[in-house]
C-alpha cells in the first residue's frame, strides 16, 4: 500500500512540469481569450468595460463574419475532400505500383511541404497573375487574341477557389505521405490472397486498402480542420489580404483585422472563442460519424 | 534515503525545465541617460535616424537606442500590452500595417506634447514653432481629440497626388487635365490607344486621394466637418458628388487593378504607370524611390499633379501626407524625449534627414532648401507654388469603437469597397448607402 502510495506521488512529481508548463501556455491563454471576449477593449489601454455576451450578439448580426464563416467552411470542405482524395490515389499508386521514378514523384509531391507558406503565395500569385500568369498564358492559346485574362484574385466569385486551389497543392504531398506510410504496413499477402481469388486492382483498393488505413484517415480528417483554419489565414494574408472588398476574408483574417485594424480586440477575442469552439465540434462531429469498427491484419 | 534521492533528481529536472522561464537581464545601473525611440524601417530608411541620433547623443552626452523594424507594430504591441520595455519615442505613422498608432490613439495611450512647440531648438536659439512650416501641427490626426492639445509630432512631409509619365504626354501631345470633364475627355482618347486612364495600388491610397477629392466638392469647412464624423455634411449633394467622381472612374480603370491591389502585387499596378498601360495612379514622393529599379518605357519621365478641379473657377487639391512620431503613456525619459522632438526640427537635423535617409523632407521652413534643382523631388514639392491647394488627412479619434464596423481603415467601407465598385460588383449608390448607414452606428455609438 504504502509502495503504491509512493508510485503515486513519483508520477505526480514527475508529471509536474509537463502539467505547469502545459496550463501556463495553453490552458491558461485559452481561458484568457474566453474572458476578454466579454470585453469592450481596444486592446492596449487599462480601459476594460464588461459587456457580457454582448460581443456574440453583433458577431450574429454581422455579414462580415457570416461571410468569413462561409469562406471557411467551403475552405474546410473542399480542401478535405479533394487533397483526400488526390491524396490516397497518389499513394495507393506510389505503394502499390511499380512505377518508375517512384522517389523522384515522392519527392516532387513533398516539396511544397519544405516551401513556406509565403513562398508558396507568392508563386501562386504569379501563376494566378491577370496579364502573363501561367494560368492565363495557357487559357489564352485557346481565346482570341485581345482576350482580358481571368482576374483570378479580382473576381470576387473567383478568389476563395483560387485560395483553395492554393492549398490543396500545397497539402497534397503532406498528406499522401501520411497514407503511404500506413499503406506499407499492409501485408502483402492480403493482397496476393485477394488477386488469387480473382479480386481486381480497384477491388482490393476499396476492400483492403481503404479499410486498414481508416483509421490513419480519420486523424487526418481532423488535421484537414485545423489545419485550414490555421493556413487559410497565412495564404489569403499573404495573397489577397482578405480582398477584393472582403471577398476572401476567413475566420482568423477577420480576427485580425477586428482585433488590430479595427482597434476592437474584444471583438476580435470573441471571433477567436467561435473559432475554438467550432473547430472543437467539428473535429468532434466529424471523428464521431466516421467512427467504424476497427479492422486489423 | 532512496526516496530522498528519488525526490532530489525530479525537483532537480523540474528546475532546470523552469530556469528557461525566468529572466535575467537586469541592466548595470549606470549614470547616463539612454534615450529608447523604436520605429518604422520603411521607405525614408533609417539613415537620417541614426545621423540625427549620433548628433543628438554628441551634444546632449545621452546614449540613443534605435529600434528600426519592418514589422515594427507586432514588435512593439505585445510590450505596450505587458506595460514593460516601452520606448520614449514611437515613430510609425498613424494607417500603417498592423495598426499600432491608430490603437494607440483610440485608446488614449498618447502624451500630449504641446511644450515642444514653445522649446527651443536645442543648439539654435529659435523656438519649435518658428521652425515649422505653418498649420503643419494644425491637422486633425495630429490633435484627435478636440482639446486642443497636440499629441503627435508631424514628420516627413509629402505631397500627394496623381502620378503619370511626362515623357508620354510629351510623346502623345496631350495636355495634363486640369478638370475632371478634361480628365474624362482624355480618357477616351487613351482608352482609343489601348491605354487605361487610372490605376490605384491598394484601396488604402484613397484616404489621400478621396480627401482631396472631398475638399474640391465640398469645400474645407465641410470637410473638417465630415473628418468629424458630420452625418448632415456627408449626406450633403456635394459629398456625394465625390462618390460619384471615383464611380465614374471605374470605366476607365485599368482592368487588372483588382487582381493586384493586394499587399503583395501593388507594385505591379505601379507598374502599369511605367509601362503606359495606364496614365494616372494616386501616390505619394516616395513613388520614384520605390519603382527606381523597376523597367520603364522609352522616355518615361516622372510627372505629378493634383487632382484635377470639379470646375475649371474651383480649387484643385493636393493631400500632404505625414508621418508622425509620439511620446506613449508609460515612456521613462519623457523631457529628453521632448528635447530630442524639438532638435528633429532643426536645420541641421532636417538636412540630415534629407540626405541621409531616403530624401525624408521634414515640415520645417528651410526643409525644402535641401532638395537641389536637379533632383526630382524639386518637381513634386513645388506643386502648391504651382496653385495647387494642401489638405490634411484623417478622420478625428473615436471615444467608442464600433464593434464589426471597420468605417476608415484602408480595408473599410469607405475605401475598401472601391475595390467593388471598380469590378462593379457594387454600384456608388450601395457604396454610398453602406457607408452612411455605417456613419449612422458609429455616430449613434459615439453620442
């Protein structure tokens, strides 16, 4: 008992820093932008007036945020689901085939990875550039000769898919190498079995491979929602800052123009409590409904 | 024992996982003083900064600390914010990046420095205010808070207005219009040679440009007015007109604008100036300096103008813009800091300026004695010789912000929603709307 006892405080003892550190940084911060969401604050002086929920109220009311949420979300969407796509395909190719120069691809689709964020936005404004972008270049061979150019980051029904265009090619790599590292640990004998019983390429994609790396997908999925969230910011500051007259604005762009530009940092603070608790549920709901029994070789 | 020992090695990990948290730069006390001034690294440079700084430290026998960033606003928010490591100077201007200056004097974080204009110039037996150019430290944004007192300090003057190629006029034979209907006129025989008649780098040019626009429909008293948030005055035909103006203007822009009006590709609708894809963009004298290694048509020669008049007996105006330096609540050596403001206003210290940083002209009377004949600033800053009249820019402070409505920043509703305009996404009557019933939530804010 007494040994136990001791086991005990050992751990404790031996957890106390992580624990210290750990509510220092995250917990305490988190629960500091939930406090100064209720603010009337400017940001920089002692003048701090209570106004409950007040902050959530005109959030509610405000088109700006409404439009910033819907950016997101069709950013959360579209990313997940096409990068998930190219995604598996390419690695199923990359594992399962023999395809030649099968580094040099690994490779090739890693690189944006190695790029920072900035980097990318700036090859991709230039691709997307109006007069002489590689885009436009290539579109123009097939339109008459005083043809305008697509204004890629000027239309507004146009420059939110030009972001998403962004950074699907920049997280395909990523991602592709998280599912081949889970498709090499298949044994191969599932597959010789499968092609035995007759099974063709694209069955035992979707009744051996897709199922035993399920699991690798659903974590992805989350790292799909927070990832957005968090990049989105970094491309449309970098690429369009949030324009053409707010067309491309997403839920941290709208933050900081709120919190910095606006002078209105309660409010800012309230957009980033929605935030936290959004990308919360999310993950949540999306881990819940994708939930299966777990298969194991 | 062994749990002693077992006790001593966790607490001993603990410690060291701690130790990176404490801090440890106590400063040696020392008997001299040291100035801290933490500013901008933008387009004047820093040269002139660190003259004026030797000098100062030479005559005073103080230190001077420099603190110049790119990024200087995130660098300085967080200290402000914790109260620790303040400056007891902040050069940034009020607009810029990030916003730190205009938080600042929203949220009254500003000392009021009213006694520099009675100092004497150290070094010099005359005083602050015979050695500034008169009205200079008159401007709204320099007194935001209708006290009367001065709580920025104007520096770096510039005149703005709408740049083109001379060379092209030359080339073309076409007059600089001097009306707007001239101006519109020139635009259709531009746009008959393939050449758009304006471009605009970002929305947040149009503070500069549409106050101009504003004092040329509406006149200066109506325009102070409206800087103060004067619902009667912007509902006015007159304040409309100026709408209408920037309106027109979308069918003559240039049609990739948009698509770059971005932080990141402004400066290729600055180039579009250069390569005469377009006649006219809205800018200020630091223009040249910026688009100095840029490639240029055959001929090009930088010429600049004041708006064009809305009639040919009205006035055409020219937005002088400043950059300002100020004393934030919580500086430590507020009286050197006083005699160091009152010392940038020196001749000596505007030559420095001029010369040593990127031809920085500073408001003061003999300012412009540096810019020699062949430089071509000589051009720009004789626009008000040439009848051409100034006017400030900025809107007054706000006692409540307004939660969501974003009226006057670059990106807001009154300059940000050209960009719509332009691409006609938007037509002036939803702008104009939009913007006044936004004025009505800050007004109904601010009663």
């Amino acid at each position: 008992m007494n040994n136990r006892k001791q086991e005990r405080r050992f751990v404790w003892l031996c957890l106390a820093p992580a624990i210290l550190l750990f509510t220092i940084f995250m917990v305490f911060p988190t629960l500091n932008v939930f406090r100064m969401s209720l603010l009337k604050w400017g940001g920089l002086s002692a003048n701090q007036e209570f106004v409950g929920f007040n902050n959530f109220l005109i959030l509610f009311k405000d088109m700006n945020f409404i439009r910033s949420c819907q950016n997101t979300i069709l950013i959360i969407v579209l990313v997940a689901i096409i990068t998930l796509i190219f995604a598996v395909v390419f690695a199923a190719i990359l594992t399962r085939e023999k395809v030649k120069g099968e580094n040099f691809f690994r490779i090739i689709f890693y690189i944006p990875n190695v790029l920072s964020v900035v980097v990318i936005s700036s090859i991709f404004s230039a691709i997307y550039d109006p007069s002489n972008g590689l885009l436009n270049s290539i579109i123009g061979l097939f339109k008459p000769e005083n043809w305008e150019g697509i204004k890629f980051l000027g239309d507004q029904s146009i420059v939110i898919y030009a972001i998403i265009g962004t950074m699907i090619w920049q997280a395909i790599g990523y991602y592709m190498v998280m599912y081949m590292a889970s498709m090499s640990s298949i044994p191969e004998h599932l597959y010789e079995s499968a092609s035995l019983d007759g099974a063709n390429k694209i069955q035992q994609f979707f009744k051996i491979t897709l199922p035993l790396i399920w699991g690798n997908i659903r974590t992805t999925l989350t790292f799909y929602i927070i990832s957005s969230i968090n990049l989105s910011f970094l491309f449309v500051k970098v690429m369009t800052g949030g324009g053409p007259d707010g067309a491309s604005e997403v839920f941290l762009s709208y933050l900081y123009r709120q919190a910095y530009d606006n002078a209105t940092y309660g409010y800012g603070m309230a957009i980033g409590a929605i935030v936290f608790i959004f990308s919360f549920a999310l993950s949540a709901i999306v881990n819940h409904i994708t939930l299966r029994d777990d298969m194991e070789f | 024992m062994k749990k002693f020992m077992k006790l001593a090695c966790v607490s001993a990990v603990m410690l060291t996982a701690l130790a990176g948290c404490g801090s440890s730069d106590k400063k040696a006390d020392t008997d001299e003083k040291v100035l801290k001034i933490a500013g901008l690294n933008g387009g004047f440079g820093t040269g002139g900064w660190e003259a004026v700084a030797k000098k100062f430290e030479e005559m005073e026998g103080v230190k001077v600390e420099l603190e110049f960033e790119k990024n200087i606003s995130d660098v300085l928010r967080p200290r402000i914010q914790a109260g620790e490591d303040i400056p007891d100077i902040i050069y940034l201007a009020i607009g810029g990046e990030g916003g730190l200056t205009d938080t600042m004097v929203k949220e009254k974080q500003i000392q009021p420095i009213d006694d520099i204009l009675d100092m004497t110039i150290p070094g010099t037996e005359t005083k602050v205010s015979d050695n500034i150019i008169p009205g200079f430290t008159d401007a709204l944004n320099l007194r935001p808070y209708d006290d009367g007192k001065l709580y920025l300090a104007p520096l770096n003057y510039s005149p703005c207005g709408l740049f083109y190629n001379a060379g092209l006029f030359k080339e073309k034979g076409w007059e600089v219009p001097t009306t707007w209907d001239e101006m519109f006129a020139l635009g259709d025989k531009a746009k008959a040679e393939g050449i758009s008649l304006f471009t605009y780098p970002t929305t947040g040019y149009f503070d500069a440009f549409f106050s101009a626009l504003l004092n040329e429909t509406a006149g200066p008293d109506a325009y102070e007015k409206m800087m103060h948030y004067d619902e009667k005055t912007w509902e006015s035909a007159e304040a409309k007109q100026a709408f209408e103006l920037v309106g027109k203007l979308a069918d003559y822009i240039e049609p990739n604008t948009v698509a770059q009006a971005n932080g990141t590709d402004f400066s290729k609708n600055q180039q579009a100036i250069l390569d005469n894809k377009a006649l006219f963009i809205p800018n200020g004298t630091w223009l040249p300096g910026e688009m100095e290694k840029a490639p240029r048509a055959e001929g090009f020669e930088w010429g600049m103008m004041a708006l064009p008049k809305v009639s040919a007996d009205g006035d055409a105006y020219s937005t002088t813009f400043t950059e300002q330096m100020y004393i934030p609540e919580g500086a430590t050596n507020v009286d050197l800091a006083k005699k160091f403001m009152a010392y940038c206003y020196s001749d000596e210290a505007a030559t420095l300026f001029y010369t040593k940083g990127k031809s920085a002209v500073m408001p003061t009377i003999h300012a412009s004695d540096n810019i020699k004949d062949d430089d071509i600033n000589k051009v720009f800053y004789s626009i008000y010789d040439n009848g051409a009249k100034a006017n400030a820019v900025g809107f007054a402070a706000l006692e409540n912000q307004v939660e969501g409505v974003d009226l006057t920043t670059g990106e807001g509703i009154l300059y940000g929603t050209v960009n719509s305009v332009m691409t006609k996404d938007k037509t002036v009557d939803q702008w104009y709307d939009e913007f006044i019933t936004a004025l009505k939530k800050v007004v109904e804010a601010n009663k």
